[in-house]
C-alpha cells in the first residue's frame, strides 16, 4: 500500500461504519493516496494523531474540524 498506509488501516476504514471526521478524511486520503505527513503538516498536528483519527482512537478537536471539513470537500471533487 503506497503513502505508508498499511492494508490493515486500509481496510479498516473502508469497512468502518462510522461517519466521523477522522473515519471520513482516513477514507478519502487513502482513497486519493494522499500521504499521512502531508496531512499532519496541513493540520498541525502529529502522523500519529491523524493515524488515531484514522482509526477512530481519537476525533479531531472541533477548531480542527472546522478546518478539515474543506479539506474533506475537496478530496471528494478528486475521486
């Protein structure tokens, strides 16, 4: 799997039933091959919590959302 998604992650989020921001955003940039540093630099925060929002671990905090939700947007026009 490129971008150092792992197929575990991979096929975690594609089954996972959840709608929450970090699910949404793990599905799409793995979808779109989009590199978890590029989306820790983006949001300002560590691989390891974006792998945890990925996962589910964790959600994003509510200013961080706001911020992602366009992020989201625009990865949809991209598949």
């Amino acid at each position: 799997m490129s971008y150092g998604y792992s197929q575990r992650l991979a096929e975690a989020c594609s089954k996972a039933d959840s709608d929450s921001v970090g699910r949404v955003l793990g599905r799409l940039c793995i979808k779109c091959g989009v590199p978890v540093n590029e989306v820790a630099e983006r949001f300002g925060v560590s691989r390891t919590t974006v792998y945890n929002w990925f996962w589910g671990l964790h959600k994003p905090k509510s200013a961080l959302v706001q911020q992602i939700l366009p992020f989201i947007e625009q990865l949809k026009l991209k598949q």
